[in-house]
C-alpha cells in the first residue's frame, strides 16, 4: 500500500491535470488451463491525464478465491483516450495496456500483462460510469491468461 501511495504522490507531482478516483468491482474468468470458478473483487483506481489523451493510474483490488482465501491484485496502466458524444452524452474510449500483480493467502505471485479496452459514460461532468475488459498475459507461469472485467463510479477531482 505505501507503494501505491508514493506512485500516486509522483503522478499527482507530475501533472496538475484532473485525477480521477474510482470504485470499482471487477472478476476474472480464466481463458486456459484447468477451470477455476470466476473470481470477484472490489478495489480502488486512481487516474490521471498526462496529457488530454494519455492517462496512466494505478489499481488496488482485494477479494475472495473460490476457497477462501484472500487475493489481492495491484496494476498499473497507461491508455490513450478518445473524446465523443452520443445522444448529447458526454463518452471517452480508451485502450491501453497494464501490468498486474496478483498475490494473497495460499497462492504464489503471479504478474500478468495485456491489453485494456473501455470506455467511460458521464453522468455530469465530473462523475461518469466505468467499463473496462483486459486480456491477461501469464508472465511468471504461476497463473493462467484470463479475461478481467471492471465495472465503477468514478471521480473526477
């Protein structure tokens, strides 16, 4: 955690752009390999622009495995976003990438990367709904690809 803090002391320090804060649920269903059940978390994302198209941030999720055991999971992540508007609404698409670390109780870290696509429905200016899929990548051969999936209210401060 004083790791997640200090990255987002250093990205607050880097640009005086918006920083957005979310909560978030999200799962995971494996792609290979033996089947696991889906697992479940919740967490906390944090967002800022570098600039008006590129954001980096920082996720810190935690939940249950199917046998109870607690995981939990802290990513990283750089997209390019993409401003529209449909039906008057206020959007941002965005694809990127991420790297990930999965650890907890009775289970070895497992570090992953991939690819990240979502996209953001505002509410208000600064309050919008997040949806995001990424395709996880098994680094360490600990753990097997999985797809990922995130649904939040986020923040924008």
């Amino acid at each position: 955690m004083k790791r997640l803090i200090s990255l987002l002391s250093i990205i607050t320090a880097l640009t005086a752009n918006a920083l957005d804060f979310s909560i978030v649920g999200s799962g995971n269903t494996q792609t290979q390999g033996p089947t696991t059940p889906t697992q479940f978390a919740t967490g906390l994302r944090f967002e800022t622009f570098v600039t008006d198209a590129i954001s980096i941030g920082a996720v810190q999720s935690f939940g249950l495995t199917a046998v109870n055991n607690v995981l939990f999971n802290t990513e990283v992540f750089t997209a390019y976003n993409i401003n529209y508007t449909v039906f008057g609404m206020k959007n941002t698409v965005f694809a990127g990438g991420d790297v990930n670390l999965a650890y907890g109780d009775g289970t070895q870290s497992a570090w992953q990367a991939g690819p990240i696509l979502g996209n953001r429905f505002f509410l208000t200016d600064n309050t919008y709904i997040l949806a995001q899929a990424a395709y996880d990548v098994a680094l360490n051969g600990v753990s097997n690809n999985q797809v990922r999936y995130t649904l939040g209210l986020a923040f924008r401060f």
